[in-house]
C-alpha cells in the first residue's frame, strides 16, 4: 500500500499577519523560520529581476523603486525570522533564526556585488530622468549607488570575484561568532558567606549550584554586574572577571583573527589603505585619522582624572587591607566595587536603596509619560500573546493630535538562557510612507536583560537599567517615529556614527533631578524618592568618570581601531595595549576580544561612535537644558528635524536643523569636566 502524500505542517508563524500586521510568533517552529527566508529571497529576486529586465523602462518607478521594494522585503524578515536568533527560547527555533540570519545577511551583502543590477541604476541615474531627481528619490539612488561603486565594480572580474566570495565568508564568521557568545554559559557557585555584600533579594533570585549550599552567579548581566559592584570578596570578583573576560575564547579565537584578515585583504582589493578607511568613507567621522585625532583630545584628560579616581580607590583598598599590611595594587576587577563604595560614602548613594525606586513597570510608565508629554505621542499596552515568551510585552504608538497609529514595539527584559545577553534596540519591519500614509507601520523590540522579578512579583532596577532602557528606547523613537518613503532611508540608512546620538541624548533625563523626583515611586510604599537621594545621585554622574570612560569607551575604541589598521597586529598586543589606556593592567591570561561582539554587527572599525554620538547627543540636548527639559515645543522640534527625518538627510543637516546652528562639542566637554582647546567631532 503506498504512502498517502502529507500536506507539510505550517505553523501559526506562517499565517497571515493579524489585522494589525503583527506576527503570531509564539507558533514559530524552525521549518517556519525557514520558509520566511525562502519566500523573501524569491521575493526580493523577483523585484531584482524586473529591474534589471531587458526592455525596462527608464523610470524610477521600474529601476529604483524594485530594489527598495526588495530590500523592505528582506529586512522584515530579517525580524521576523532573523531575530529569533537572539531571543527565542527554543534551540532549535534560534538555530534555524541562525541559518536564516545567515542567508538574509548574504543575500544583502552580496546585492551590491552584482553588475546586471548596478549596470540597471547606473543606465536610469544618467539619463535625463535620473539626473532630474529630487528629494528622497535622489537620495535613495545616490546612496544606493554609493553602495554598489564601493563593491568594486571598476575591479577586474576575478579580483571582484574574491572580494565578494570574502565578503560572504564574513557573514558566516560573524554570525558564528555572535551566537557563541550569546550561548555562552558559565559562572560560579557561592556559599552564602561568600555572597558577602550582596542583598538577600539578589541571593534570592540566584539558581542554585551544582553543590548543595551553594547560589550560581553566572555572567548575565543581572548577576554579574551586582557582584562586581558589590561583592566583598576580592578574589571571588577576579574569579569571576576572568570567565567574563574570556567568554567563547576556544571558539571565537580563531574565527576574530580570520575576521581581520579578511577585512584587510578586501580593503586593499578595493583600493583602500585598511578597513577603517574603508568603513569611514561614508559615516560622519570620514577617516580614521579624524577619529584619532578626537580620541587624542579625549583620552588625556580622561586618563588625568582617572588617575585621581584610581588614587581614590587604592586609598580604600588599602584600609581594606588594614593598617600595616602591604596593600595590593589596584586592578581591574577593584574599580566597580570601590566606584559603588565611593557613591554611598561621598554621595549617599546605595544601588540597592535606589534600586527600590525603580520597578520596572513604573520606569515604563513613566518613561512613556515623559516621551508623550515631550514628543505628542500615547503609549498604550496591548495583549502580547502571540509573542515569542510569556516575559514579552507589546505596545502601540500613537501620535496624540490626530489619534494614528504610529508603530508597535516589543519588550524582551527579562534574561534567560541562550538569550542575546546584552541590550539592543531591534528594527523587526521598517516604516514606509507616501505623504501621510503609510505603506507599513514600523515594528521594532528592546531586549535587554535586568534582573528578573523577586518572590514578590516585582522587577527592580539599577539606576544604570534605567539609564540603559531610556538609551535603547531612543532606538525605538528613531525608528517608531521615521517617516521615510523608502526601506533604504530608515534606520537602515542613519551613518553609524550617528545612529546613537539620539540615544545619548535620551539618557539625559535619567539624570534630572526633577524627571527622577517625578517618576521614582517605592516600590512597597509608593513614596517618592528622598531628595537627598535624588540629589546624591545626579551629583556622582561625574564621579569616577574618567575611569569609567576609559573602560565603556575607550579600550573599546582603541583595539576596534587597531584591529582595522593597514597592516597585521597581534590580537593578544592589541588586547594590552587597550587595556593600558584604562591605565590598569590587563587581567593576566583574560582575553576580552572573544566576547567583543560589536566587533562584528555593523560596530567594527567604528565602535568610537558611541563616544563620538554622545558629543552630538549633548549638543542635542543643550537645546532642551536652555529651552526646557520637558518643554513640548522643544520635544516636537527634535521629533521632526531628526526623528521623523532618519536617514532621509545628512545628519548634521539634521542637527543643523534643530539646533540652528554649526553642531559643537563644548556641551559635551563641559559636562565631563574637560575643556581642550580646538576638540571636538563636530
């Protein structure tokens, strides 16, 4: 008896979406994910295939709007499909978001490689309707030829034929390398008495070890970062620093050092001297000699504080030794734990005191209640039960004056095993619009990961949780409130360099005094925060600044830019030597690259732009300390020059725009405390 033929299993994830245009992610299976990039890839060939047919006409409609059209297709489900990848609960479901992020990030990266559609653009842009164009028309096919000339069309067919071939290498190395870290587990498991410092609801909240007795810390964030901070044990933080410092070293190791060679061997197939020249050419900074140049104004007096700062910090260490003893030398693995032994005895400030204001349905709130009262917006919360987990939540963005929908947004906080296991702000489906209407309301997601709710029920964050929902929720504005008519001028198309500043400047209200004394309610009692708590708090912004720049940025930085020089560097002299800039050696036998995962998801040879968009970021922000913090006309300002403009400009056209000035950077240099002559990135 043969077989009967079965009809293949499709999921909820495979249906239409809802009447909304959201996704029933919470029926993905890996088939599914599967299916999503085949049918993009048709898709997206299908568009490429018109354009390029033989016979088309030279319109925009036939040679430009096709690509765009086909790059819409595939960032969606790059959210849809992709994205699962990082927060799926399943391993099998992130496996196949893996295998598909791979296929959709090749398929993008090879798309400018191809001659038949640059030769397509190129015919439309120099007849007399291309050279006509105005507007966002004329931007998208100015940048989107940018994008195929730099793929090395003038090349000869076998040296483009290795460049693209490297190029696609790339993808698979990045791709493995992210997941390897975001499946990285380790820890270590603690007695009681060992988790001396921390409070009992941190303990609480711990898994237990694998000996009876014991709590396991492991490296997410919630875990990590409180035991640096406050952990009394020296030697169990340099314990645990160590495994932060060498996550996926075995497995990552060698697929960093490919990395590198691959970019250098391309950049000098393309014509450029090293990989930072190549990505500079078209972000804001245009060269690395720029970007050094800045870090040369920056990091001296960075490091001239954090001298003091660290002086400070071995002057406890030592009294912790006890009088006669010989006190140990100040190392890596001190500095967070002396900086939060610095805020309660200089400024009153307990992290776990001040955690207690911050729960997070009432940092949500009252984050929305700032965005709406300054941006003309309304945030409401909606059922997420097609979401990917139950820790999920959705919400929809309205403009306030006309009462449209704006927008949805996820919001994944909560950590869990094979999670990514830092905080991103993800675009699921880019806006597009025609006037306005729109041709699909954008969809985007924060993830993050703060410390899950207690026994009570109640999730409480640090104040820098706070600050870091505030920096991602700047992600989500600039893509929520976007108004491009084109997929290429989202977000998608922002210069790396000043893709954060909107998320600096976001930051500023976590530091308020009167935003904080608004919104930071106990979470038992509901009373406000003490004003001498609130006050303690916004005066240590700058304490141990130096310090603290110096690892947040400025190690960082300097080994992404080394890491992309002309010529090859050892990875283990780069790690020291970037370890030196913090003025600290560098923990022995650690090797923090492996971990580094900016280094590949559009941050390499530019993971300086955190610092540099903080310096635009706090200009941005001069004009609300001058205008009003909260002052609406300010807020709706900054909402249609920069937000609702994203890639359709120039950024400094933008911040021109805003501020009616050159941009500066003496906001940002009075605020740390520093004033070069002559400094700045703007």
């Amino acid at each position: 008896m043969s077989e009967v033929p079965t009809e293949p299993q499709f999921s909820p994830f495979d249906r239409p979406p809802t009447p909304d245009g959201l996704t029933d992610f919470a029926g993905v299976t890996p088939e599914a994910l599967e299916r999503v990039a085949d049918a993009a890839i048709t898709a997206a060939e299908a568009e490429l295939a018109a354009l390029s047919a033989e016979g088309a006409p030279l319109t925009f409609e036939a040679r430009v709007q096709p690509l765009d059209d086909a790059l819409a297709t595939i960032y969606e489900a790059s959210g849809r499909a992709a994205f699962m990848a990082r927060v799926h609960p399943e391993a099998a479901v992130r496996d196949a978001g893996q295998a598909a992020e791979e296929r959709l990030e090749k398929w993008q990266a090879d798309l400018p490689y191809r001659g038949m559609i640059y030769r397509a653009l190129d015919a439309y842009a120099t007849s007399p309707a291309g050279q006509a164009l105005d507007g966002q028309p004329r931007r998208l096919l100015d940048l989107v030829l940018r994008d195929f000339r730099r793929a090395g069309h003038q090349l000869p067919p076998e040296t483009q034929a290795e460049v693209r071939a490297l190029q696609a290498r790339l993808v698979e190395i990045a791709t493995a390398f992210q997941r390897n870290v975001d499946e990285w587990q380790d820890g270590v498991d603690l007695t009681r008495d060992e988790l001396d410092g921390l409070p009992d609801a941190y303990v609480e909240a711990l898994r237990p070890g694998e000996t009876s007795g014991t709590y396991r810390v492991t490296l997410d964030y919630p875990e990590y970062f409180p035991f640096m901070e406050q952990g009394r044990r020296r030697d169990l933080r340099r314990r645990l620093e160590f495994k932060f410092e060498t996550r996926a070293l075995e497995s990552n190791r060698a697929l960093l050092d490919e990395a590198l060679s691959i970019r250098r061997r391309m950049a000098h197939l393309l014509g450029y001297s090293s990989w930072a020249d190549y990505r500079m050419e078209v972000r804001m900074a245009g060269s690395p000699g720029r970007v050094w140049s800045f870090m040369g104004e920056v990091v001296p007096g960075l490091q001239a504080l954090a001298r003091d700062e660290h002086a400070r910090m071995q002057e406890l260490l030592a009294a912790d030794e006890g009088e006669g003893a010989v006190p140990p030398e100040l190392r890596t693995w001190d500095t967070r734990y002396y900086h939060q032994r610095r805020l309660e005895a200089e400024h009153g400030v307990d992290a776990v005191a001040v955690s207690e204001y911050f729960p997070v349905d009432g940092v949500l709130r009252c984050l929305f209640e700032l965005c709406e009262g300054v941006f003309g917006l309304r945030i409401t919360e909606q059922p997420a039960s097609h979401a990917w987990h139950p820790d999920v939540r959705l919400f929809e963005l309205r403009d306030a004056a006309s009462g449209a929908r704006l927008a949805w947004f996820y919001a994944d906080l909560f950590p869990r095993p094979g999670k990514y296991g830092h905080a991103m702000a993800v675009p699921m489906r880019v806006g597009r619009w025609r006037g306005d209407a729109p041709l699909e309301l954008p969809i985007s997601a924060i993830v993050a990961n703060v410390a899950k709710p207690g026994a009570d029920g109640v999730a409480l964050m640090r104040h820098s949780d706070v600050t870091m929902l505030f920096h991602e929720f700047g992600h989500i504005l600039h893509e929520s409130l976007g108004r491009p008519a084109f997929a290429r001028l989202s977000l998608y198309g922002v210069e790396d360099d000043f893709v954060e500043a909107p998320s600096q400047i976001m930051e500023h209200w976590t530091w308020d005094a009167d935003t904080l004394r608004r919104f930071a309610h106990h979470y038992r009692s509901g009373e406000p925060i003490p004003t001498e708590l609130v006050d303690g708090l916004v005066a240590a912004r700058n304490l141990d600044i130096g310090a603290r720049m110096l690892y947040s940025f400025g190690r960082f930085t300097v080994a992404d830019l080394r890491f992309h020089e002309a010529e090859p560097i050892d990875p283990e002299a780069v790690a020291t030597e970037a370890e030196a800039v913090r003025l600290l050696p560098r923990h022995e036998g650690s090797f923090w690259p492996s971990g580094f995962d900016h280094i590949f998801g559009g941050y390499d040879a530019g993971y300086y732009g955190y610092l540099w968009s903080q310096v635009y970021g706090d200009d941005l922000w001069s004009r609300f300390a001058a205008e009003g913090v909260t002052d609406p006309v300010v807020g709706m300002a900054y909402r249609r020059a920069v937000l609702e403009a994203v890639a359709t400009q120039d950024a400094v056209d933008e911040m021109r725009a805003f501020l009616g000035r050159e941009p500066s950077s003496d906001a940002f240099f009075a605020r740390i405390g520093l004033t070069p002559a002559g400094a700045g990135a703007g």
